[in-house]
C-alpha cells in the first residue's frame, strides 16, 4: 500500500464512526488537500471507500425520495448563467404568476402518492418579498398537513422570513452555493457569494435544515469543485441534503456551449461528498436524464441515496416516475 493510499485508508475510517462533536466543530474538518487526494485516488479505490462510509451511516439499499415543483416560473432579475428561467435570456420559458394554492395541493398528493416523501416548492425570485411569503407559508402548512415533508428554495431571504417559514412548518431550505468561491463570478454577476452564505446563516439561525450543493459540468476545474466540495463539508453544520447536479444545458442561456463532462467525473463527485459528509443525504438531483441506468447504480453504490423524482425538475426534464420505479427494482432498491 502507497503512502497516499494508507493516508486516504486513515481518514476514511476515521469518519466510518465520526464522533458527534465534529458535526458542529468551526474548525476544517477536511483541508483542501484532503479533497483533492480523494479526488486523484484510483477510481476503484475511491468508489470502494465510498461506499464504505455509505454503509456505515445509511442502509445502502435505500433512497429518499423528492419531488420537486415550480411553484412560481420564469421572469427571474438574477443573470445565473445556467438558469432558463432569468428574464436576461431567451429561451422559451415564460414568466408566470405564483401558482394557486389549490395546484400546488393537488400536485404534492400526487407526489404522496407516487411514493415521495419530501415536497420542494421553488420559486424564480431573487428573493420573496412581503405579499409572497404570506401565500408560501399557506402553501407549507397545507403541503405538511399530508404528512409530508417540506423544503422551499425561493431565492435570497431577509431577516425574519426563515423564522415566518419554520413557524409554517418548513422542514428543508434549499439554497446551493453552485461553485467554488473562484469560479462563481463567471457564471453570476448579480448576487455575490457572501450572499449565499448570508441566506444559510438565517435558514440555520431558525432551525430549519439545509439542502446545499452545487452544479457540475459548467466548465469548472476540478480544482473548482475541489473548491466547492471544501465550502460545504467545512461548514459549522454540513448540509442536512446535498444536491449534486449535472448541467442540464437550454437553448439561449450563456452555458448552452459548456464542455460536456465526463460521468465518470461526476460520479467522483458524489463519493467525495459521500466521503467528506458522512452523515449528509446526497442527492442525484439535475441531469439524471442524461445518464445510463448503469451510471446512476454507480452514483447510488457511491453514496447517493437521495433523489429528485417526477417528470419536471422546475423547467427541465427529469426520468419519469415509471422508469424510475423499474430501476429500483432491478437495483432492489426500496424507498425510505
């Protein structure tokens, strides 16, 4: 065994059975370097410590499951260069009024029924303001009331309104931080990152749990998402749920040019975070429609037990229901 590879051993099983103090140490819990060695070690090796930490902490035949719905579409201020929604581009997304409550009801028990456990309402704004916080607190109240859990992503929040959330019955906030410090600037110019940051203090600061992540396949480096992967398990709390997403590339937005990435990369991705928030849901989320099934049975053997599920992932498309189903039970994978 290399002198890397007893390194990567070491701290691997050292967080099989992470003591509970480290959740909530302010200190680095993993260096850069740490990062960067998972992500250069063979990819078998890699896989294989993986799931390792994947079946210490979860059962690894198990996957929750969420469904997402745009409760509020298009007609977006921000400039997010992979967003079809943002009114800067054109693409063939229209801007829409806030659904009624009574929509967005039907839709959530159709997720019930279809087998999802979590329902996450978004919305195309920079952030909610005063008359549409009011309408999303009905909305989690009725969505919790069928027992469901919730999770909202409705843009930047100001003082006071994670607070009017969870008082709702919010359970997830999602609000994911897309890249590394670095490389941000080149896919957003209208919020900066503190911003982010500020948004995830205020959802942690109510006591509502964080969904947190990124998106791959942007024509980032992997030093980026070396990067990215750093800022979220560094946090004083690691993210509850980390979605990692692929790039779903639209016709008009700015990143339709984007490199293609390898899968094997993204599935890399997700042992690391796997590896890196042992206790975190990690989340195959945008662009399983462009992977094999033989692609997704990786990314769950790596440590992704969670995933977005239905037909429409806000504007783009998802694997149906159906299809999903059918892989599970080739995989013998049971909902949780």
């Amino acid at each position: 065994m290399t002198k890397s590879e007893s390194a990567l051993k070491e701290k691997t099983v050292s967080f099989i059975n992470p003591k509970k103090e480290q959740s909530n140490n302010k200190k680095e819990v993993w260096s850069k370097a740490d990062i960067k060695k998972f992500f250069e070690t063979p990819f078998n090796d890699l896989i294989f410590n993986a799931h390792q930490v994947h079946r210490s902490h979860f059962d690894p035949n198990r996957v929750q499951l969420s469904t997402l719905l745009s409760i509020k579409t298009g007609g977006c201020s921000e400039d997010c260069g992979y967003c079809p929604q943002s009114a800067r581009y054109d693409t063939t997304v229209d801007n829409e009024p806030i659904m009624h409550i009574d929509d967005v009801i039907s839709a959530a028990k159709q997720a019930k029924d279809a087998g999802a456990t979590r329902f996450c309402m978004g919305a195309a704004w920079r952030g909610p303001k005063e008359k549409d916080i009011g309408l999303v607190e009905n909305m989690i109240s009725e969505v919790k009331s069928l027992g469901l859990e919730t999770c909202a992503t409705l843009g930047m929040l100001k003082d006071g309104q994670a607070e009017r959330l969870k008082d709702a019955g919010l359970d997830y906030y999602n609000h994911n931080l897309d890249t590394s410090p670095e490389y941000y600037g080149d896919i957003i110019s209208t919020r900066t990152y503190q911003d982010r940051l500020d948004t995830l203090s205020r959802v942690r600061d109510a006591n509502i749990n964080v969904c947190c992540g990124g998106i791959v396949g942007m024509g980032e480096s992997r030093e980026d998402r070396i990067n990215l992967i750093y800022q979220l398990a560094n946090m004083s709390i690691p993210p509850e749920s980390v979605p990692i997403n692929l790039l779903t590339k639209v016709e008009g937005t700015p990143l339709i040019e984007a490199p293609e990435l390898d899968h094997f990369e993204f599935i890399r991705m997700i042992a690391v975070a796997r590896i890196c928030m042992p206790e975190s849901f990690v989340r195959l989320s945008a662009g399983r429609e462009s992977m094999s099934d033989g692609v997704q049975a990786l990314a769950f053997f790596a440590g992704a037990n969670s995933i977005f599920y239905g037909e429409e992932l806000l504007t783009t498309g998802n694997p149906d229901v159906e299809k999903d189903q059918q892989l599970f039970k080739r995989l013998d994978i049971k909902p949780i």
